[in-house]
C-alpha cells in the first residue's frame, strides 16, 4: 500500500461509495504534493495526478502543474505522467488560465505549459497571452533566459499586429540569445516599420550571428534604411555588405 492508498482509505473512512474525485475535492494540497513530488513512488504520483484530473478545478490545475518542474527515468514514465497531468489540467478549462499564467511567472521552463495553454485557448488568445507574459520581462540582466526566449521564439509563429511591438524591445536585451530570436520574430511580422529599430540594433550589435541575422533579414526584404540612420550602419556591417543609394542592404 503507497502513500495515496492510506491516504484514501483515511479520508473515505465511514464514507461508503465515495469517489475518487471527491477524496480530490477536497484534499488537493494533499494530493497535490504527491503528484509534484519527484521524490514520491511513481504509482502515489500517478494516482494523485489521476485523482487531480478528475476534480476539474483551478487549485487542481495549479496542483497538477508542479508535476512539470522536474524530470524522472525511465523517460517513458516521465512523460506518461506529464500526459496524464496535461489531461487533467485542460480538463479545468478556462479555470486552469490563472493557474497557468503564475506558473509561467516562476516556472525555469515553459515549455509544457505554453502546449497546455496552446490547447486550451484558441489562436488569437493565445497570443494574447503569450504577449501578456511577455510584458512581465525586462531587458536586463537575468540568469534564466529560458522562458523569455521560448515566449519570443514561440511568437515568431504568429502575426498579429500586438507582436511586433512587444517583441521590439528585446532587440536590446543584455541577452545575445535573445536578441537573437527576437530579430527572427519582429522579422517575422513582415512590417517595413519595424525597419528603424532593426537598423539601430545593426548599427550597434556586437554580436556576429545576431548582426548576420539582421543583414540578411534586410537583404531578403529589400527594406530601404532610413537616411538619417544609413552613415551608422555603414560603419558597422561587415564586408561582405553594402548599403546602396536607396538605403537597401545588398550582398557585395
């Protein structure tokens, strides 16, 4: 008998025919602790996160999503559980939003839980979201650059008009890697306006692959440097480049 199954038989003590998602109901914390214990037996955190799935709510949703903080061997285990989590953290619908969203806020990764919130909201919601955690980041120094790189590089899949200045201020983060995808994704929003603070960024990155990205997402699109901004970028881009009379960069 594990942890869960004395658990249960404590809590259905006198309580003929109660279920499984009663004993949840009412002792998420409980089970909770279960379910996102790394160091629990795998069948106590598998019948809690089961348990969980089936009571539908916020606080599950919250409980079930520490189950996404770590890793277990055998790999097939790990993700059979986080499966079951994800299950039952959509299951809690529009309950399992706020939830979400302060996970995002602490979590080291997010990967698992922007594919539950994918799932969970339609497209345009989902941008919106991803946005409204963007918003929560600043531009310097940070040790954990993951999540802020993942809600970047994940926006890189969208346009929508919300995006582009939203990311724009990533092209001067303290971070290379997220300068890096932040170019990808304002590159990705097709807007000619998006031309000034990519040729600011040019003219002052000191980053080779984030300055080559840039050269060759102005290449591609043929966007004409404004002229007060030209002189500056001249000075910095490599030889293999040029500014033509237009202002477009070209390849020599």
């Amino acid at each position: 008998m594990g942890l869960f199954d004395l658990f249960k038989a404590k809590s259905d003590k006198g309580k003929p025919g109660t279920e499984p998602a009663a004993v949840g109901d009412k002792n998420v914390a409980r089970l909770g602790k279960l379910a996102g214990g790394k160091h629990a037996q795998n069948y106590d955190r598998i019948e809690s996160i089961d348990a969980l799935a089936k009571v539908g709510t916020g606080e599950a949703a919250a409980a079930l999503l520490k189950r996404f903080t770590f890793h277990i061997d055998p790999s097939i285990t790990d993700q059979e559980e986080k499966e079951a989590a994800i299950r039952g953290v959509l299951a809690a619908g529009e309950a399992a939003i706020e939830p979400i969203r302060t996970f995002c806020l602490r979590a080291e990764s997010l990967t698992w839980a922007l594919k539950i919130l994918k799932d969970l909201v339609p497209s345009d919601r989902y941008v919106e979201e991803l946005i409204r955690l963007l918003e929560r980041f600043d531009t310097e120094y940070t040790r954990n650059v993951d999540p802020k790189q993942q809600l970047i590089a994940e926006l890189e899949h969208y346009n929508a008009p919300a995006v582009r200045p939203a990311v724009e201020r990533f092209l001067e983060d303290s971070s290379e890697a997220i300068r890096f995808v932040a170019v990808a994704t304002v590159f990705a929003q097709e807007d000619p306006a998006s031309v000034t603070p990519l040729a600011k960024t040019l003219a002052t990155e000191e980053s080779v692959r984030v300055k080559n990205r840039l050269l060759e997402g102005l290449v591609a699109r043929g966007w004409a440097i404004p002229e007060d901004q030209r002189d500056a970028v001249r000075a910095e881009i490599p030889a293999g480049y040029a500014i033509d009379p237009q202002g477009k960069v070209k390849r020599r």
